[in-house]
C-alpha cells in the first residue's frame, strides 16, 4: 500500500531532525533568516502576546517569537515529529516562556480564539490539506490577530523559476546526500515545493478560509514569500 502525504511527510522528518539545522542553512544559503527577520518586523509582535508557531520543527521561529513576546508572553511550538522536537527541545531549555507540543496541523489541540500570532514556516507545503491546515489557524487566532507565513513560492521572473527548479531538483537533492546522506528525503522538499502555490494564490487560500486582510512579499525573487493576514 502506498504511504499517504501525512505517512511519507512525518518518515521524512522523523529521519532528517539532527541534521535539519545544518542542511537548512546549506540549502537555502541562510537566506530564510533573512526572510524571517523581515516577517517579524512586518508583523511588530507585541510584547506579553500568546503565540503559536505550527510546524515548529527544531523551534527557529518559536525562539524568535519568544524573544519578541519576552517574559509576560508565552509561544507553543507545535509539530507532529518527536524527532524534531527532541532536536528543538536543547534550543528552547533556556526560554521559559516557549511550550513544545506534540500534534497535528491539520486539527489543533487548542480552543477557538487562543492566539494573537499563530506561525508557520515551511510547514505548509507539507500538509495533505492546505486550506483545512489554514482553517485550523484563523479558528485559533483571536479575532484582530494575525497569522503569518513563510513558505517557497513560485518565481514569475522568466529564466529564474528555471534556475530555480534546476537548483531544486538536481543540486539540491545532491546537497541532502552529500551533508546529511539522505538524497529521498531531499527530493521530497522539491516535490513539495513543485506543486506549491504562487503567492497570489496562497493569499485566495488565506480568503477561503476566512481572512479579510492578506498581505504578501516575495523573496528573493519570488522563490519564497511571507503572507500575513488577519482575522
Ligand atoms: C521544513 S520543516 C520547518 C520547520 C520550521 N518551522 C522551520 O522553519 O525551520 C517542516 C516541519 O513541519 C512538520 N510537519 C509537517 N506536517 C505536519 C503536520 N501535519 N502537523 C504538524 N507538523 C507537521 C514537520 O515535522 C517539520 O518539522
């Protein structure tokens, strides 16, 4: 029988968490920190705020959060593969303020109306359902809150989506066998970021789901965007 997404996704992460930080950095020449600190100033987190970081992975973004909400506030980082979170889990030792849990994008262990913030980054692609994933985050922001994503994205500068997929489909892979001797999990980053959205498009999803206010911003030519709505 052949694995679903949510099967073949969670094995992937599962098996690549202790190299995940290092291969990051590789892959994307560091530039996602960049992307991050941007999405942050847009979003001009206020301090004492309760977060979310879905899809938290090994916690980059939940430690960002956690500096930006400080000791008042609080942010829970939440992913499905207890091989991240035990990698994550070193990182946040020193920061009070971030809760790790265990649990699924696609239904969130949280009431209506939790959140101010609520996160994700690099997550999205990797669910089986994208607006079901979204729908579950406008319905624990509070209203008036805002949720924020950081995903690859669809160049529409000619030549470069070409480069773009060049890069993605056969460098990249050969990068996930050199450093972390794993060419299969590498090419599923290419699959997924393959059949992802455009950013216009994404930001129809945020409306489906129930968003009013959506804003968006390629990076670095459009291979990644940051969209931030409201609720
Ligand atoms: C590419 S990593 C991104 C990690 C982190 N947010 C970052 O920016 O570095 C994707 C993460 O999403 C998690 N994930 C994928 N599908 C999920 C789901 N349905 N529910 C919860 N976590 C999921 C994976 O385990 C993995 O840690």
């Amino acid at each position: 029988m052949s694995q679903s997404k949510e099967q073949k996704v969670h094995s992937v992460f599962e098996s690549i968490s202790t190299d995940y930080d290092k291969m990051n950095s590789v892959i994307s020449f560091n530039l996602h920190k960049k992307w991050r600190a941007d999405i942050m100033e847009r979003m001009n987190v206020k301090a004492g705020s309760k977060a979310l970081d879905v899809c938290c992975g090994t916690a980059d973004w939940t430690i960002s959060m956690a500096q930006s909400v400080g000791s008042k506030g609080d942010v829970t980082g939440l992913d499905f593969s207890n091989a991240m979170l035990s990698s994550a889990a070193p990182k946040t030792d020193k920061y009070p303020n971030i809760t790790l849990v265990q649990g699924n994008a696609m239904q969130l262990p949280f009431e209506d109306n939790t959140f101010d913030y609520v996160t994700i980054g690099f997550g999205l692609r990797n669910v089986p359902d994208y607006e079901t994933a979204l729908k579950e985050m406008f319905r624990v922001v509070k209203p008036g809150g805002i949720v924020a994503c950081l995903e690859t994205s669809q160049s529409e500068i000619p030549g470069y989506r070409q480069l773009f997929r060049l890069y993605f489909n056969y460098i990249m892979p050969v990068f996930g066998k050199l450093f972390a001797k794993s060419y299969n999990e590498y090419s599923w980053l290419q699959e997924s970021a393959d059949e992802f959205p455009g950013r216009e498009e994404l930001a129809q999803l945020f409306k489906s789901a129930g968003f009013t206010r959506v804003d968006y911003r390629p990076y670095s030519g459009g291979v990644a965007a940051g969209h931030i709505a409201i609720k």
